[in-house]
C-alpha cells in the first residue's frame, strides 16, 4: 500500500534514547512507520536494532524521546500498553509455550467466554475459539494439520512462525512488530512467512521488520532503516538499494547518501 507525503504517519518516533550503564543502545533515533507498509531496520550486532522495536513493543522504556501513535503521544511501558494501542510483537522466540496446541496459543489469556450462566463461572468457548482459529489460518493459507490436541512442539520451524505471525495478526489493529522471522528457516519456509508478510501488510496492518538476511530484506521491505551504534545512518526505499549498497551503509564502508543527508542524520 503506498504512503502519500501528506499522511500522519502511523507510528512517529522521535529521540529515542536508551542507556545500559555507561553503554547507549539508541542514541537519539528518529523514524516513521507509515500505515500498511513494511519498514526493515537492519545493522550489525549492537547497532540497537533489538532496543528500538522493544521501545516501541513496550518491553523496554526509552530514557528519553517521544513515540506517536496517529498523531497522539503515547506511552508505552508494557506489551500490554501495547497491545492496547494495536500493536503486536512476533519476538525471535516466537514466545508459545511448546506443550500448548495451535488454537491455546492464539488465544493464549484473551480466550472467549462461553455465553449464558456458564459465563460467570469463566468458562472458555473452546468450540468458537477453534472455529475462529481455523478461519483466521485458512485466511492466510497456513496449513496446519492439528490445531488442537498436539503440542506446537510437534510443528516444523516455518510453521510455528506462521503461527506466531498469525497470532499477532489477530489481535493487531495497527502495527505488528517482527524479530528475525526468517531466520534457521529453509529456503521453502522462508518464502511461506515472507508470503504472510506481505499479506499482513496487504490487510492494511504496517510491518517492522529487523532481519540480518539482507535478500529477505530487500525482497520484503518497502523502506529500509539503517542503524550503526545506535544511530540511525540511512533510511531509503528498497527501490534505490541493492544487497552491496546495504552492507556499505551497515558497516560504514562508505556513504551512498548525499552531503545533505549525511548532515541531517550525523
């Protein structure tokens, strides 16, 4: 979905500073999501890729700086702040307890209420949370055999990130926030969860993707944010980027952005 210079954007992060000691993860980042597109933050280990989505994930509080969400101010201490304004984070451990089935994972402390006296008693509509499970996957052509009664343990790597992107998807309204969700997948399951990606984004719900497989990256992201030391150093379309040009502005080879942008993000 293109963005148009005259949308408020989605998500507008501004400052973003986080401290560990003596040690600056985010050093002042300033970035925009807009809605239904998928932005890459890429840069190698420590450039503070992981402490910038948990700022906006609500797993970390910023030191300082501002996040907006459609224009407001917000602050998000908690994934479950979060998840409050419409976002939702796939973590690179897919964070499902293994011993739990498909339909127990999406639902996992959001389960529906059986309707009626039973209600009062807590009582969880398993039937309607099956069904709903069912429907949701089908809708994103993920293949599951067994929802329910077999353990996510017992699915392949692609398909339980499937199953956690799915999960996310669900319960997202706005944002849904994705660390290295490609990563140890085959060739095949990788092009599975990058197809689910892009369907995300086609449902309208914006994308934040860290990934260090720069193919994936350039094949999925409509924008791409560079980070180095935990500053922001490149931000570009995947349309003016290559996988060479990437890793020039990751390890900091040389410049590929004009004096007057260097300017702007030094």
């Amino acid at each position: 979905m293109a963005a148009t210079q005259a949308e408020t954007p989605l998500i507008e992060a501004r400052g973003l500073r986080k401290r560990y000691g003596s040690i600056v993860a985010t050093d002042g980042v300033d970035f925009d999501i807009m809605r239904g597109e998928i932005v890459a933050i890429v840069g190698d280990n420590g450039a503070g890729k992981s402490t910038l989505i948990k700022m906006i994930s609500g797993a970390v509080t910023p030191d300082e700086g501002e996040i907006r969400i459609d224009g407001v101010p917000v602050s998000i201490r908690s994934p479950i702040e979060a998840r409050a304004h419409g976002v939702e984070t796939v973590f690179q451990d897919l964070a499902m307890p293994p011993n739990l089935d498909v339909v127990t994972n999406i639902y996992l402390g959001r389960e529906p209420m059986r309707r009626g006296p039973l209600r009062l008693f807590g009582a969880v509509d398993k039937k309607a949370m099956r069904k709903e499970a069912a429907a949701h996957l089908s809708d994103l052509s993920i293949n599951i055999p067994r929802l329910y009664g077999s353990p996510v343990s017992a699915l392949s790597g692609g398909q339980r990130q499937s199953v956690a992107i799915a999960r996310a998807m669900v319960w997202a309204s706005k944002l849904v926030i994705m660390d290295e969700p490609t990563a140890a997948l085959g060739v095949a399951q990788s092009a599975k969860v990058l197809e689910i990606v892009r369907q995300v984004r086609d449902r309208g719900i914006s994308v934040a993707i860290i990934s260090h497989i720069l193919p994936h990256v350039l094949d999925i992201a409509d924008r791409v944010i560079v980070l180095r030391h935990g500053r922001k150093v490149a931000e570009l379309p995947t349309s003016e980027l290559d996988e060479h040009k990437l890793i020039e502005l990751i390890v900091g080879v040389r410049s590929a952005q004009p004096a007057a942008s260097r300017a702007a993000v030094s």
